[in-house]
C-alpha cells in the first residue's frame, strides 16, 4: 500500500453558463497514509467528485500536485483503482472477464486470470454469476463485481466514487459492512466520496468535510471497529 | 403434447412456435400474390409482352438455371456486393473510431457523412462510370459508397455514444490505446455498425441492380435490362424475383439476426 498525497490543488474551468470562469477546487490538501481509509463528504456540487476525478486522472488539475507513493500523477493510471458510482461495468463481458479485464491488460494468460478473477468473486460472494452479464444482475451485485474489479488488479490506492449511492438502502448497508471485511483483510489506501455523513462515518479513520470547493475539517473517527 | 414435455423443451416451444407463425405471416400474403397471377393473367387475356404467364416465367427459370446464366448473372451481382460491402466496411470502421474519439473531427466531419450518407447509391453511378469505365470498377464503387458512408457515419455514432465512464473504467484497469479500441471502442459501437452494415446493404442492394442495368454485361440488372430489348417480360420477372428473395434472404437470414443479437446483448445497458 502506499500514500496519496494532495498538494495546493486548484480546479477552474470556464463555465459557458456563467460566461466566466468559476473555481470548482480551491486549494485542497490532503495526506492520505498507506493503508488508511480517509472519506470525503460535503453536499451535492460541492466538488468532491471532481478532486476523486483529478486524482483518478481522468481531469487534469489546474494547480497543484497529485503524488501516488512518491509519484506524480499524469493520467489515468493502474496504481489508482477506481469504483464508479454506476460501477462502469463492460456491458459486452462477462462478470468474470469485466473482473480479470485489468489483468488481461497487464498480459497473463486466461487460464491465470480466470483463477485469480474467481478468487476475487468469491470475496465477493459472486462465484456463482461469474459467466453472467452485467445487465442480468442486480444493482448490488453490479456493484460487488465492480468493487472487486479494482482489487483484482491490485492497485495501490483505491478511489471510490459514491460507490453505494445507487443501489437501495438494504443493500448499501450490506455492501458496507463486506468492504469493511475486505478492507480490514486486505488494508488498501482508501480515498471513498459520499454526500451521506453516516456512510463516511461509518466507514472512514478519518472524515474530511468539503464545501464549495475547499476542506472545512477533517475529523478522525476512533470508533473502534467493527462499528454499527 | 406440452405436458409431458421436459421444462427446457417448454421453454422453446412457444417461442418456435412464434417464430414459425411469423414466418408464416410473413409468407402467406406472397403466396396469395403467387396464386392470384395466372388467374388474372388468364382473365384478362393479357399479351406476354406485357406481362408473362406463371408457365413461361418458370420455363425460363428452368432454361436460365440449366445452361448456367441465371447462375452466373447472381454469382456476378452477388460478388460486387460481398466485394463493395466488405471493402466500405474495412475502411469506414476504422475512420469512424478514429474520428469518433476525437470530438472536433467528429462534429465537422458529422455533417458531411449524414450528407454522403442520404446521396449513397444510385447518384454516384455517371460519376463511377466517368472514373472506372463500365464493369466491375464502377459497380463495386457504386456499392463501396452506399456501405461505407453509412457505416463510418454509424461507427462514428456508435463510439461517441459509449458512456465515457467505461472508457475512464478502462484507462484506469491499465488498458493501453490499442486494447481501448479493440476492447471498449469496438465493442462498443458494435451494434451501431451492424446497423449500417444493414442499411447501406439495402440502399446498395438497389443500387447494385441501377448500375448493373448501365454499366456491365452481366449480371441481375443486366439481365432485366437486356430481356427488355427482346420483350421477354418472362424473364424480367424471373429476375425481379430473384433479386427480391435474394434481398429478403439476405436480410432476414444474416442481417436481421446479427442485428438482433449484437443489439441484445451489447445495447441493453447502453442504449437504457
């Protein structure tokens, strides 16, 4: 596991709506140590979307740096998994093939990353939808397949992305406690946006509170776990 | 004889079922068509020379399939499309991905295809004949319009379609350029493809037998247009039949279903 490092970071853009250009980030920073789970919450526009998307790669910052271990982040990049809030399943592969998709890009062999990919579905209580379709599951497992679709390909850091907001509420609860289960085995570095306080609360060592675009507080959690 | 039958049997049972009745639907209106011709043929007194009997259009079926022509005039029509079409189709997807990913080609360039893509077919064949003399060259680039300006148009349609998640998905699972296409890119657009490889069939379809009646020697077209000459409208409607069942074979048989499963189980998400 390794650290995630926000520093000084800025995010404007030019917002055709306002016809000027409108400060989304504002100075963030932020120290995330290997194998710790920090959660950011803050209400909905609030930017914290865009900071998981800046350090996913996805958009670039406007300032400031983003530093994964020791290194800086240009792009997306395997060493940051990600766990999408409408888990960005390929709807065209099976579960299995959607879970082994980064190892097959890493170059092993079917026969290996079927086994590996197996492993991860059975964490996940999905062993048995492995030749499945996405869009023959439910919203939970979906998101069950796409939570071990990052693991499997062992990133450094894990960056989730309001990962439980669109299944229903018995299910959130359900997948909140197993990522807890998989996150005390496995103790990734856990960067995990949410609008919802209990969630973060819940699950995080530490809460960090953003609105319009810059760090409120941050608040460690010493609830000692498991919690609920 | 259901009720004795195994549960997986009871499964596809009501849906071949479904599918012999609709065949059957189908069917049935272009055999009352079949039945109705010789009567009213005969009830009218009509001269063959201007629309033949049952008996002579089968005696030149017989005629054309035993000295080989019919055979030849379809495997030469036949080969001008699997030639145009597979020709369109190897050069518009890849132009289609490659300005799919990128947004400004993408909207100029969107127009032009959607322009191309309406004139495709039978406008281009003085041009073609101008360029390629008649034969082959011309017939084939007549076809290679209608397919391709489709295709790279739906290629275009289909990449930019995909929800940008899956391709961040992607990127972040490690995948290079390449796999980006062939994994996500691709994939993808599949269903839009098949779309366009159907529909720039149908347009070249027709535009096939145009330019065959101008600009060859063989061939469905040609055969139609050279019967007319001798007024034998038996064998005219021999191959206005021909060309209709060939169509609806090929349609129905390989175009309809690729479509349908591509759609099914690629769309379904993307498309909801």
């Amino acid at each position: 596991m390794k650290s995630l490092t926000l520093r000084n970071l800025h995010k404007t853009y030019f917002d055709p709506a306002v016809g000027t250009r409108v400060t989304a980030i504002q100075d963030v920073s932020l120290e995330i140590g290997p194998g710790e789970f920090v959660a950011v919450v803050g209400p909905a526009g609030c930017g914290k979307s865009t900071i998981l998307n800046m350090v996913a790669g996805f958009l670039p910052a406007t300032r400031g740096d983003i530093i994964v271990g020791d290194r800086p982040v240009k792009g997306p990049g395997r060493d940051r998994g990600v766990v999408f809030q409408n888990f960005a399943l390929l709807p065209w592969k099976t579960v299995i093939d959607n879970v082994g998709f980064g190892l097959k890009m890493r170059g092993i062999a079917k026969p290996e990353r079927d086994r590996i990919a197996m492993e991860f579905l059975e964490l996940a209580g999905l062993s048995h939808a492995a030749e499945r379709y996405p869009n023959e599951l439910s919203g939970g497992m979906q998101q069950r397949a796409g939570v071990v679709r990052a693991l499997a390909n062992e990133p450094d850091v894990l960056l989730m992305d309001e990962p439980f907001a669109s299944v229903d509420a018995q299910t959130r609860m359900t997948l909140q406690e197993e990522l807890m289960r998989i996150w005390g085995e496995r103790r990734h570095t856990v960067l995990f946006i949410t609008h919802d306080v209990g969630e973060a609360v819940f699950l995080a060592d530490r809460v960090v509170v953003l609105s319009k675009g810059h760090v409120l507080r941050e608040i460690p959690i010493t609830i000692p776990r498991p919690r609920g | 004889m259901s009720h004795s039958a195994a549960p997986i049997e009871m499964g596809q049972g009501p849906g071949a079922a479904r599918h012999l009745r609709q065949a059957a639907t189908f069917v049935a209106p272009l055999v009352v068509l079949f039945l109705c011709w010789p009567l009213l043929v005969s009830a009218f007194g009509v001269d063959a020379r201007v629309f033949p009997g049952v008996k002579a259009v089968f005696a030149a079926a017989v005629e054309s399939v035993s000295d080989g022509s019919l055979l030849a005039h379809v495997a030469a029509s036949l080969g001008r499309v699997a030639a145009g079409t597979l020709l369109a189709v190897v050069v518009a997807v890849p132009l289609g991905v490659a300005m799919g990913v990128n947004a400004g080609v993408s909207a100029f360039l969107t127009p032009l295809f959607r322009f191309f893509s309406v004139l495709a077919g039978i406008a281009w064949i003085p041009i073609a004949t101008l360029w390629f003399g008649y034969g082959f060259g011309a017939i084939t680039f007549v076809i290679f319009n209608a397919v391709f300006f489709i295709v790279a148009y739906n290629t275009l349609l289909g990449v930019t379609a995909i929800p940008m998640r899956l391709r961040h998905a992607a990127a972040s699972l490690g995948a290079s350029r390449l796999a980006m296409v062939t994994e996500v890119l691709l994939p993808g657009a599949l269903p839009n493809i098949v779309t366009g490889i159907r529909t720039g069939l149908g347009f070249a379809w027709r535009g096939l037998i145009a330019a065959e009646m101008i600009a060859t020697n063989v061939g469905l077209g040609y055969m139609l247009f050279v019967a007319r000459d001798f007024y034998r409208t038996e064998v005219i409607v021999l191959g206005m039949i021909v060309i209709g069942i060939l169509w609806l074979l090929i349609d129905r048989l390989i175009l309809a279903p690729l479509e349908r499963a591509t759609i099914e189980r690629w769309g379904v998400v993307q498309r909801a």
